[in-house]
C-alpha cells in the first residue's frame, strides 16, 4: 500500500507532472492513475524512480510506501 496525501503531496511539490512521472516510469497515465489510487501497486523499480524523480529522503520514502 501507499500513503496516498503524502505521494500526492510530493508530487505537487516536486512541481512534477504526473504525465511526466509516468513517462519516467514507462507506464500510461492511466497505469500511474490506477497506482496513486490503490487499484494496483508500485512495483519496487517504480517505487525507486518516483523516489528519485520526486527528490525524496530514505525516510519520506519509507513513509510513503510502507517500506
């Protein structure tokens, strides 16, 4: 699971768009959509390139998705 307020929160502070992350993720927008929403889950390899792309902290990190 994810924290969603808190991913949501750092994706609007990254200044990000989600079109963009999902491009760095190599999904549709639709796919990062049904994952921000819970309706399928991140997959590690993702977990580590929204980390990367939202600037996150080890801590923040594991806060968001439950590691």
């Amino acid at each position: 699971m994810v924290d969603k307020k808190e991913l949501e929160e750092a994706i609007k502070n990254s200044g990000k768009k989600r079109n963009y992350l999902a491009e760095k993720l190599n999904i549709s927008s639709t796919s990062l959509y049904n994952k921000l929403n819970g309706i399928t889950e991140f997959t590690a390899r993702e977990m580590f390139i929204l980390s990367d792309e939202l600037d996150l902290s080890e801590q923040d990190s594991k806060k968001i998705f439950y590691l």
